[in-house]
C-alpha cells in the first residue's frame, strides 16, 4: 500500500501535462504581477493536481464526476467575484476596465489579479488536460499554446525569453508524449519509457539550432492586427495612469514596452515637449511623487478663448516695462532701462487628440496662450501650467491650439545676463512693485482709451505674469525646495555647482551632469528598494523618472525652486503620403511610447524653464524583438543544452557506475535484489515476468547467464536465507558481464540493420 502510493504521487507530480500546464499559467501571471509569479506558479501547480485527480474521476464517473465538476467551476466563478468585489473596494477602476487596460500603465492589485488567476486556473488546467488526456488534438494545443503570447501582443509587451523557451519545449515534448499511435504493419508501438532518450536529445538539439542560428530582423506590419483592438482601451498606457492615479506616481510606465499607435497628432514646426501631469512630493522611502495644492487648483477657469497662460520669458520683458515706466524702480534694483531683450517670435501649435485623454489636455512646452479648443466646456489653468477640464473629460475628436515661445530664450547673451541681473534676495519684493506699476499703467490706458488695443493687451498680459508670480512665488519656497533634507544630496549638488555664478548656469551643470558621469538608462532595471539617492549615487541606472526625479532633488537643495512632470516628447515625424489625416495637416505622432518624465526649474527672472537631464529618452531606446532576444540568450542555451546532451549520452555510463559503487556497500541481500532489479530494467524486463523469465530473456538477447544470482535471488526472497559476501560479488560479477553483454549485442544489432538498410 505505502508503495503503491508512493508511485502514484512519483507518477502525478512528475505529471509532464502537469508541468506543462503550470508554465503556460505562469507565463500569463508574469503579464499581471512579475514579482508574484513564482507563488502564482506554486498555486498553479497544486491546484493544477487537485484538477488532474477530479478529471481522472470523471472518465470513471461520468455523472458524479460531471456533477463534481460543475460544483468546482460555481465555486471558483463565486470566489472570484468576491476577489473581484474585494479589489473594487480598494481600486479606483472596475474588474472590467482593469483587464481591458495595458497593465504596465496600472498600479498592482492583488485581488483582481488572483480573480483572474482563479479564472484561468481552471480553464487552462481544463482544456489542456482534455486536449491531451482525454481527445488528443495538436491543433487545439496550439490554440491554447498561444494564448499567452497573444495576452502579451495586444499590449506591445514581450513574453520574457526563457518563457518562450519553456513553452516552446514544453509544447513539443506534450506532442511527443501524447502521442497516439495504432500498430500496424508499417509501424510498432513501443513504451514511452524506451523513447524518453530520444525525445531528450530532439530537444535538446531543437533548442540549440532555435537558439543560435541567426533570426533576420523583420519589420512586421500590425495593421490588420492593431485595427481589431479599440486603441481607446488597449494603446493609451500613459494616458490611462494620468487619468486614474491622480495622486501619485512611481514611474512604472516607463519601464516597459508601450504601443505604438497614435495618442496625438501634431501640427508644428519643430520638435516639443507636451506636459500632462505635474508633482510636488517626493517620498524616498516609496520612491513616488505625490501630488501637491498646486497640481490641482483652479488658478483661472473660463469658457472663453483665447486664455492667457504663464509664459516663459515674460517675467524679465515686465520688470523691464515696470522699470520703464518708472524710473525710481529702476534705479532701486539696477536694472538698465535700455536692454534690449531678444524675445524669440511666437509660433503657433495644433495638436488633435486620438485618444479620450481625461481631464487634462497635452499643453506643449513654453506655452503662453491657449488660443482655440473643439471642446465645448469650461477649461480652467491650473498653477502649475496644466490645461484642465471641469465640465467632464477631454475627448477623442478635440483639438487645441497654442501659442508658444521657442525655447531659445538663453541662448542670447544679453537675455542671459538680463535675468542674471533680477536674481536677488528681495526677488519677491520686487516683483510685489513690479505688478503695481503694471497694474496702474493698465488702468490709467484702458481709462485714458488713447492707446491700442494691442498695447493694452500687452501690459494686460505683463501685468498677468506679475500677480501670477505675487500669488504663488512663497509657495515655491515651500513646496518646491523640499529635497526631504538629504544632506548627502544637499552636499554633492553644492560641490557639483560651486563655479557656476547663476542659477541657468547651475540648472545647465545639473542637466549635463547625468551624461558624463557614467549613467546608463535602462528599462529592465530592478529599482525596487531603491530610490533617487540610490540612482544618483550608486546604482546611476533607471529611466527617464529616475533622472528627472534627482535633478528635480538635486535643483531644490541648493534653492532652485523644481517640479516633477510628465508628459510626452513629441519627436516623431508623421510620415504618410500627403501628411494629412481626418482632413488636418500633420508633421508629429505622438504615441505611448513617446511618454517621458522631466523637470522644471524655476529660474529668477525667468520664471518655468523645462530641462532634459535624461541621457537617452524613452523612443530612443532601440526595442529589442523577440528573436533578438533568443539570439542574445542562445549562448546559454547553448552551454546548457550543451551539458544537458553530455548528461543524457553519458547517463548510461555514468549510472553504470554509480549503481556499482553503492551496490557494493549494500546488505548482500539488499544487493541481489537491486542487481536483478535493475538488469531487468536495463534489458525492458517488464513487471509480471519471474526472475527465470527475465534470466531467459537476458540470455536470449545477449547471451548473457545470471541463473547463479537469480538462484541466490530466491534463496533470499522466498526462502529467507541471508547472503554473504561472496554471494554479493557474485551477483556483482554477472552484473557487470550481462551490462557488457548488452551494449555488445545493442552494437551488433545496429551494425545488422545498417547492412539491411544497405
């Protein structure tokens, strides 16, 4: 009994469908949570078990079975909406809309996650045991062979390379074991056990040659494929985060492959940057940005167009009006009335929206003026420069239209020396003065009604920049210079910038710092446990978030007020062959794999400049395809599959040997037992024959005699006689000689057919 069920559990857990069944489940859960695959693969395998047994009993009990199993699929279906009800409880998105959303662009959640384990656990356990076990089908093991890849396809993920692998082989070696074959003239059926060699070295050499013979690089064309999936629920991974996970952010969508189908398009004359999102605090201990009072406050809501935003660069053109206009202002903070500021010429922008992208719209970098929107409800303008709605969500079929500076404002000398010259101590006072004498130039103007209406506009506009910066320039000094008061920070960014003399030049010295100083950027980079003193100290490895992230820190610790934003790099050209879609003349894509993170500084004089510390933006980043892949991985294939063939050829050597070695040190009794045991074994003795029948057997095939141990065999079994030592040797010498004897004849035998063949 103890033997019998020893072999059972041997045979089930060794189970190879079994084994099979708990990769394909563990390539899926990798897409849903990486860090719990390894549980979620224990899960698979147990429970996997516990559905083999009830299968093996439906065959037996077709009704009691059927009825077992239904109970089981209730449960399961009743568990997972508990799951499903548990997660909604603590998540802001439905089961639904958590599934259908790229899941790099979503935060981890266990409960939906392991509704979802739940759920394919029992479909997947269920149709590869049938298609196998029950109604042996190749093509629909096929159909279940892809399904992971394609849960990986839809979202522009990568199944990781030794899935892939695993898989592959699995599936094989299933087709090879499942097999069903009839006996006829032409062909013999043999026993699994006397192929298990064969089916090894096939595989083995299978994957070598898949591993190492080169794969051309093949640009696919997805079209076809990609218009069957809703981009509004499939391609938008950024956008999606944005919209849902308001309050903080980790960088976790930069980390991995995104789609490649269009989230804006985009009507410019150059390259820009588009903000989406901005942040306050930094937690160290969780490696987030959380949101602060100015990423979400209604600083100006209107429904009217055009609406005058902080721009960049106006700050320096309104201290000198204000010193222009008076005289004694002037002289009170030096400042030369007769600079001439080279202000870079308006341009304008349009971007048109291909995805519903939420509550804030993409505003580019530099932006002064939102001039038009399609959207028909109210936008506001929050503190920190983003466009929001507050009548709903911004749409797929909406535009908007900017105003924007190019951002060539440093690169005029007198410019740089200009804001330079505004970069002091009584900064805030003198901004305080500044939008006084603003604001009564523009009452005495619209009062007196001699002026333009362009010059009204004008000082309107300087007047704006100046109570903007009155109202949330203390703010800066509290929110924006927290760096959590690491000294070790505090301490390398002052050496870093203790030759540079303004605060551009130190930002510059902070931005150039990350490129040549041995920083590697790098989407597969475990960064948990670490956090921005990590990056910048130690590991100076991570994505776009880990650069924009220190030198946000980095700035905010020698007193240069910075946020954390993200957005898009807008760098892509639109090529098609007239540039014009719905009817709109484009020169940008924008996609998700265009998402990026970057600072913004405050600069004295200035006001919000955006800086690029990343040394390699997330496009940039060469995606390496799946056969790549193989191929980088095929010289550890090699080696192992390389090793893997030496231990099966050498097996039988190897084995030979070692049974010797401990046959000798066994009880003589013990010894015989094993002897006769493993020579049938050896020779395919199988069970129901005596030992007088596998000694006929032995010396039919290869002429080998064992009748002196298979009579010591007897003495001792059925007898109870006890053996000595010379009894053992015995035995052991007509081992050796029948184990001779039989590579002998297995030789002769192949020789024979050989010449038949010939």
């Amino acid at each position: 009994m103890k033997k019998n069920l020893k072999e059972f559990f041997l045979r089930t857990l060794t189970d190879p469908v079994l084994i099979y069944m708990t990769v394909v489940m563990m390539s899926i859960m990798y897409h849903y949570g990486a860090a719990m695959t390894p549980v979620y693969g224990i899960l698979a395998y147990i429970s996997g078990w516990a559905f083999f047994r009830l299968f093996e009993y439906m065959q037996k009990h077709n009704l009691i079975g059927g009825i077992l199993y239904i109970i089981a699929a209730l449960f399961i279906g009743r568990f997972s909406g508990y799951c499903i009800e548990a997660g909604r409880e603590t998540y802001p998105l439905t089961w639904g809309v958590w599934f259908l959303t790229p899941q790099d662009a979503l935060d981890y959640s266990f409960w939906y996650t392991f509704a979802l384990f739940l759920l394919f656990d029992i479909f997947m356990a269920s149709v590869i045991y049938y298609f196998t076990r029950v109604r042996y089908r190749i093509f629909m093991n096929f159909m279940i062979f892809i399904i992971p890849f394609a849960i990986y396809g839809k979202e522009y993920e990568k199944m990781p390379t030794y899935f892939i692998i695993l898989m592959a082989l699995g599936y094989i070696l299933i087709m090879i074991y499942m097999r069903s074959l009839d006996e006829t003239k032409g062909v013999t059926v043999v026993n699994k056990s006397d192929t298990w060699r064969s089916v090894a070295v096939f595989t083995v050499i299978f994957a070598v040659i898949s591993s190492t013979i080169p794969k051309p690089e093949i640009e696919a064309d997805r079209t076809v494929i990609e218009t069957l999936i809703n981009a509004d629920q499939f391609t938008d991974r950024l956008i999606a985060m944005l919209n849902v996970f308001r309050d903080d952010t980790d960088g976790s969508q930069f980390r991995s492959t995104a789609s490649d189908i269009p989230v804006y398009y985009v009507s410019a004359d150059e390259s820009l940057r588009l903000k989406t999102l901005t942040y306050t605090s930094y937690d160290f201990s969780t490696d987030k940005w959380s949101a602060g009072q100015l990423d979400e406050k209604d600083h100006r809501i209107t429904p009217d167009m055009p609406m005058e935003m902080t721009g960049n660069g106006i700050y320096a053109e309104a201290i000198l009006k204000a010193a222009q206009l008076d005289k004694d202002f002037a002289e009170k903070y030096n400042i030369d009335i007769n600079t001439q500021l080279k202000i870079p010429q308006s341009k304008k922008v349009k971007i048109y929206s291909a995805v519903q992208s939420g509550k804030y719209a993409p505003v580019p970098q530099s932006s002064h003026t939102i001039t038009r929107t399609t959207y028909a409800g109210r936008i506001g303008l929050t503190p920190t420069g983003l466009i929001k709605s507050f009548d709903g969500s911004f749409m797929q079929t909406n535009t908007f239209d900017y105003e924007y500076y190019p951002d060539i404002f440093f690169a005029n000398d007198i410019n740089k020396n200009f804001v330079h010259s505004l970069e002091r101590d009584d900064y805030y006072d003198m901004t305080m003065q500044a939008e006084s004498i603003l604001s009564d130039e523009y009452v005495r103007i619209v009062d007196d009604d001699s002026e333009s209406d362009e010059y009204i506009e004008y000082i309107g506009n300087l007047m704006l920049e100046m109570q903007f910066t009155q109202e949330y320039y203390e703010t800066y000094l509290t929110d924006y210079l927290d760096y959590g008061n690491n000294e070790r920070i505090k301490k390398f960014t002052e050496e870093l910038t203790a030759d540079c003399t303004t605060e551009y030049e130190k930002a510059s010295k902070l931005r150039w710092y990350f490129y040549s100083n041995g920083y590697t950027y790098d989407t597969s980079f475990d960064t948990n446990g670490k956090n921005a003193e990590d990056f910048i100290f130690d590991t100076k490895t991570g994505v776009c978030y880990e650069y924009a992230t220190a030198m946000t820190l980095m700035a905010r610790s020698i007193g240069i007020p910075a946020r954390y934003c993200e957005g898009f790099n807008m760098q892509t050209e639109f090529k098609s062959e007239n540039a014009r879609t719905n009817g709109y003349d484009i020169d940008y894509v924008v996609t998700a794999q265009d998402a990026h993170g970057f600072p913004e500084l405050y600069l004295k004089g200035y006001g919000w400049l955006s800086f690029e510390p990343t040394m390699s933006d997330v496009p940039a980043q060469e995606e390496s395809s799946a056969s790549a892949n193989l191929s980088r991985a095929g010289l550890f294939i090699l080696i192992l599959a390389l090793l893997t063939l030496a231990g099966i050829l050498l097996y039988p050597a190897i084995s030979h040997r070692i049974f010797i070695r401990k046959n000798n040190k066994r009880d003589p009794n013990k010894a015989v037992y094993m002897m006769i045991h493993r020579l049938c074994r050896l020779y395919n003795v199988t069970e129901g024959n005596t030992a007088h029948d596998a000694m006929k057997i032995i010396k039919d095939f290869s002429g080998a005699d064992i009748s002196e141990s298979v009579l010591m065999f007897e003495r001792a079994e059925y007898g109870g006689e006890k053996l000595d030592e010379n009894c053992r040797q015995k035995s052991m010498e007509e081992y050796i000689a029948a184990y001779d004897a039989l590579r002998q004849a297995k030789k002769e035998n192949r020789r024979r057919k050989k010449e038949k063949r010939r």
